[in-house]
C-alpha cells in the first residue's frame, strides 16, 4: 500500500500568538530572577543590630565599674587622709593714711592700708601650696565701696598643721570719688565704722605623701568688716569661691 501524502505546513502569519502560551514568552519577555529566600536566622542586620547592644553593654558596665572604683577611691582618701579646708582670718587691718580732699574739679581720695592676713592649715597629712597671689582692698559698702589699691603676694607653702601670716600693703593717691562718697567715707572713718573689704585671688594646690595635686584657682573673700570689730579683737572666717560655684565658709 502506497503511503498517503503530507499535508504541508502553514506558515503562521505575522502577529499571531498561540493561545495554549503565556502572554510574557510570545512577547519574548523574561522575568528576572528570584532572590532565594534565606531562612529567618539568617540575616545580617539583625546580627548588627545585635552586635551594637552587646557593645552598649558592655560600655555601659565598664563605666559603671570606673564610677564605682573612684568613689570607693574617693572614699579611702577621705577616711584616710581626713582632708580640711584652710581657714582664712584678717588678723589686723589698719591705715596709715585717709585724707579725702574736696576740690573745685572733684573729691579725691588719698589712702594706705596694712593688711595682715592670717591663714591656718588644720590638716595633719596635707600640705597646701600657693603660687602668686593678688591682694585688692577696697572701704565702704554697697554703692560707696571704694578701692584703696591692690598688690601680689608670691607664692608660698602651708606645711601640716601650720599658721602662716600675710602682710599686704596698698595705697591710693588722688583718686576720684563722688562727692557724697568722700562725705561718707570721711565720716564714717572718723567714727570708726568704716568697713573693710579683702580679696585675694590666687591658685592653691594640694602635696599628699609627697604626691602633689594640681592647682585650682581659688578666691577668698573677707566682706564687712568694721575697723571697730577688728579693733575689739574679732576675727570672723572669710568666704573661699572655689571652681565658681562652691562656696565654703
């Protein structure tokens, strides 16, 4: 038996999609690939992210641990060393000269003060030593206080459970005051009342078993005073400023 012809193929026309393909293979498109999908303990930013806590703990705990050995420092230095602050008196304070003169062109002042301030150091295992040290005197108070001069001192040393005494000389020549601030400075010098007023200015540091510590800038403060009250022998504390904020008296 003879074989029945082939039929020939058609040639499918332009344009002509198969119905039994999906849309994106006859446009020729290809969707791109799909990243694996990793498991959920895998994953790097959640590593990191837990990395950075570890770190903020541990910093953390270290911190703490330094703030704990410095108070437990602080407090053996203190048991040990029980450290006082110096004490600071005007132990005698006169002037040796007070004229205010009244002039057409103003009033001026013209004055010489000797200071003698006194200085204690009560501690048995500290040692406090200053470097130079500015000395200003002023008289009056409120708005009539007036400067009467201002000298260094140098440096010196408070040595263990020791008493060191300042001179300080100052004086004003010519200088012009209001008026009403010569009446009443005049007056209230011829009546003994005329207040005294001391700063000194310096930087102190602190010598413990021959280890010395910094200096801190450190201002003492003597307001108030009358030349009465330090003629009848008292002596009242002064007020040490110290790091602007600490105040002890």
């Amino acid at each position: 038996m003879s074989e029945p012809p082939l039929k020939p193929v058609l040639q499918k026309p332009p344009g002509y999609r198969d119905p039994n393909l999906p849309a994106a293979a006859q446009s020729g498109f290809r969707p791109p690939p799909r990243k694996p999908v990793l498991p959920p303990s895998f994953n790097p930013r959640r590593r990191n992210r837990s990395f950075c806590r570890v770190c903020c703990c541990w910093l953390c705990i270290f911190v703490l641990v330094l703030v704990l050995l410095a108070v437990i420092a602080g407090l053996v230095f203190y048991i040990w060393f029980d450290p006082k602050f110096p004490v600071f008196h005007i132990r005698s304070f006169r002037i040796t000269r007070f004229n205010v003169t009244e002039r057409p062109d103003g009033t001026y002042l013209d004055a010489a003060t000797t200071t003698r301030l006194e200085m204690k150091n009560p501690n048995v295992k500290i040692t406090y030593y200053y470097g130079e040290t500015e000395v200003g005197v002023s008289v009056g108070e409120g708005g009539d206080e007036t400067p009467v001069g201002t000298t260094a001192v140098r440096g010196f040393t408070m040595w263990k459970q020791s008493t060191t005494s300042l001179k300080v000389e100052t004086k004003v020549s010519n200088t012009l005051v209001d008026d009403w601030v010569g009446k009443r400075l005049r007056s209230r010098y011829r009546n003994n009342i005329l207040a005294v007023n001391v700063e000194a200015r310096t930087k102190v540091g602190v010598s413990v078993a021959g280890l010395k510590v910094g200096k801190v800038a450190v201002t003492v403060k003597c307001d108030g005073i009358t030349m009465k009250e330090l003629d009848g022998g008292d002596m009242p504390k002064c007020v040490i400023d110290m790091l602007k904020w600490l105040n002890i008296h």
